[in-house]
C-alpha cells in the first residue's frame, strides 16, 4: 500500500473533495434551525423532521440507479448533474415560505445528493495518490469537515433567518460545480453498463447485508439524536450551531486520527462492537436527560467522537466485504443505510407526541444495541475484510475505471 500522503493530491481531487464538504454540511446545516422553523412557519417537530425524512429516503432511492446512471453517462457528467440539482433545489427550499414546500424541495436536494456522493468516492479513489486506504481517510477528512461546519455555517446565518443557510448551501455548491467543471478530467465508461437491478441482487450476498442492517439500524440512532437532539437543548440558532459544530470536530478528528490506530491496535470488530454500545449509553444519557439542557448537550458532543470512529471503520469494511463490484456494493449498502436515517426522524415524531421526548432517544439507544448483535452475525467475514485491507496483494486496488469498480 502507498505510503504517500493523502492529503498530497491532484486538483481533480481537491475539486471533488471541497464539493463533498460542502454536500456533507448539507446534513448538520439544518439542525440549529430546526426551533426557529418550527416557531416562524407554525409547524410541529415531527412536521420539521420531515425535512431529514424526504432528503435521505429520495436520497436512498436515488442510490439503486445512480451507479446506472453514472455507467452510462461518465463520472463526471454525473457529479455535474448531480451538483447542478443541488444549486437548484437548495435555492427553491431557501425561497419556500411552507414546511411542505422546504419538505418538497428537500426530497429534490436529496436525488442531487444521491447523484453526486454515489460518485464522489470513486473519482477521489480514481484520481488520488496514496492508494484505497489513503482515498477513504481523504474522503472522511471531507466528511468529517461538513459535518463540523455545516451547524458552524447554518447557526450564523440562521441567526439571521432561517432562509440563510439553504441560500448559503445553494452558493457554496455552485462554487463547487464550477470547480469540477474546470478541474476533473472526464473518465472513460465501463465497457458494460451496471443494470438497474444489480443493487438489489448485491443484497443476496450476505456480508453486504448484514453490513447494510448494521448501518441502517446506527443510521436510525444516529439521525433520531441529529434531528431531535435540538429541541431539549433549548438554545437559539448561534448557539446550536456552536454546540453541533463541537461535534462535528469530534467526528472529524475521531475519523481521520483516531479510529485507524484502534483499528490498528484493537482490530475492527472489537472496535466497532464496543463503540455501538458507547452510543447506545449515550442516548440513553439524553433519554435519561432529556429536560436537562446541559446533560443533552454534553451527550451530544461526546457521541461524536463515537460517530467519528464507526464513519471511518464501516466504509472501510462495506467496500471489501462483498465480492461484487464496488460501487454496486456501494449503492446497496446506500439504500439500505439511508431508508433507517430517512424513517427515524419521522418515526420519532411520532414517537414524541404520542408519549414523551425521551421514547426516542430510548429506541434510538436500543438500535444502535441491536446494531451490534446484527453485526456479530458477519464476525467472521469482518475479519476477513480486514486482512484484505492490510494485505493489498491479497485484495488489489481496483483499475481506474470509477463507475464500474470503484466505491461509489
């Protein structure tokens, strides 16, 4: 395995990464202004959740066609169209006066996301110097970056109205599309389209399963604390911004730093299982908690060096597990993940107003406990993952050849 830098890298890759920071902070930059969309267009939370609902569920239906699409049409032509529905639809839901409309508006965000992260991965993978390991730690740094500036962003220009961070997101991606216009060369097609039904069929394999319902049962706790998470805190759009912002450092340098040196030290299974339950505590703390603001914000910040380490260590291990091509893999695994961040926050809604605040952030905890036990069926194909990952001659880099081999 290269022993280059990852952060040494051609302008194509620095193109497609500045665009992927900018798409990640699309999914914490609503959060510090959930209260004020709520207060200012009369709607409820669960009402305002459907915000995550309808991004990350067109998001996840997006995901079964987009390696398709991207076969057909090129690398780069998908990323452009992808970052062209993003501009659009990011301005729509800033222009919108109705929750249904931001909802609406927010489902078209979702298929432009969809576009442009099912193919991100693969042109960094494709253009990068420092090999696989290399590209996933380029591509988590960027995640890791959106996440810790997409509140830091949404919570300053929330403060000035709720409008102003769908208009901030809107600019900041055309900036992006131009730069991938002017900097990512075209790639060549694959020889052989990828089927629209080739995701599903992925799913037969049971090591990508079982990865896939390992996500989609975090992703479920994960996005119930993202979209809940801000009420109990009682705080205005500043300040939540702040207080998310510390968490997405955490994940940021918990992905990049911290979880290959666990992994290194402890191996991925172990580390995984035992970072599933420290979630699972942390939620129960902010169920426990609930009309406590500081407990609340405390937990939050904390569950991100949790999140951090699982981001890094289960892309790792989903884009070696199955024997099919990557980016099919990587549709899958998608779809299947994105359906549990999309039903959580409505399914809390729910939850919220039939009983308490905290019922949840209790069934947020057990997900991410059922999580280690759906995990624990794989064991043994996890560790084998893992020495592909630490012998390359055993699992070699995939050809340049991003919409057919590559982790989408």
């Amino acid at each position: 395995m290269s022993s280059a830098s990852p952060f040494t890298q051609p302008r194509a890759v620095w193109a497609v990464a500045f665009a992927c920071v900018v798409s990640f902070m699309g999914i914490g930059l609503v959060d510090p202004i959930l209260p004020a969309l709520a207060d200012d267009l009369h709607a409820t939370p669960s009402q305002v959740s459907l915000l995550f609902t309808s991004y990350l569920v067109v998001t996840a239906v997006a995901m079964l066609v987009v390696g398709a699409v991207a076969s057909r049409i090129g690398a780069k032509r998908t990323l452009v169209v992808g970052l062209v529905i993003i501009v659009v639809f990011a301005a729509l839901a800033g222009a919108s006066d109705s929750i249904g409309g931001i909802v609406g508006f927010r489902a078209g965000w979702g298929l432009g996301n969809a576009l442009f992260i099912a193919t991100s991965l693969a042109v960094i993978v494709a253009s990068a110097s420092g090999g696989f390991a290399g590209a996933i730690i380029l591509y988590e740094t960027a995640l890791g970056l959106g996440i810790a500036v997409g509140p830091l962003l949404g919570g300053e220009l929330g403060s000035i109205s709720w409008k102003g961070p769908f208009f901030g997101v809107s600019a900041l991606m055309f900036i992006a599309l131009v730069a991938t216009v002017a900097f990512v060369p075209s790639m060549p097609k694959p020889a052989r389209p990828t089927s629209l039904s080739a995701p599903l069929r992925a799913l037969r394999h049971r090591g990508l399963l079982v990865m896939g319902l390992t996500a989609l049962l975090y992703n479920w706790g994960f996005f119930t604390m993202l979209g809940y998470a801000p009420y109990p805190m009682e705080l205005d759009a500043h300040h939540l911004g702040l207080v998310f912002t510390g968490w997405g450092l955490l994940v940021a340098l918990f992905s990049v730093f911290f979880a290959p040196r666990l992994q290194a030290r402890f191996g991925t299974a172990k580390v995984l299982y035992v970072n599933l339950a420290a979630l699972g505590v942390v939620m129960a703390v902010i169920a426990a908690g609930v009309s406590t603001p500081t407990t609340v914000i405390v937990a939050v910040i904390v569950s991100g060096a949790f999140i951090g380490i699982n981001n890094t260590l289960t892309t790792q291990a989903v884009m070696l597990v199955s024997p099919v091509e990557r980016s099919v893999a990587s549709s899958a695994y998608g779809f299947v993940r994105f359906i549990g961040g999309g039903l959580a926050p409505f399914a809390a809604g729910k939850l919220a107003d039939a009983f308490s605040l905290s019922v949840p952030f209790y069934l947020g905890g057990v997900t991410f406990v059922l999580a280690i036990f759906v995990l624990a069926t794989g064991h043994k194909l996890l560790g084998e993952a893992e020495r592909d990952l630490a012998t390359p001659a055993a699992h070699p880099e995939p050809a340049v050849t991003p919409t057919a081999d590559l982790p989408a």
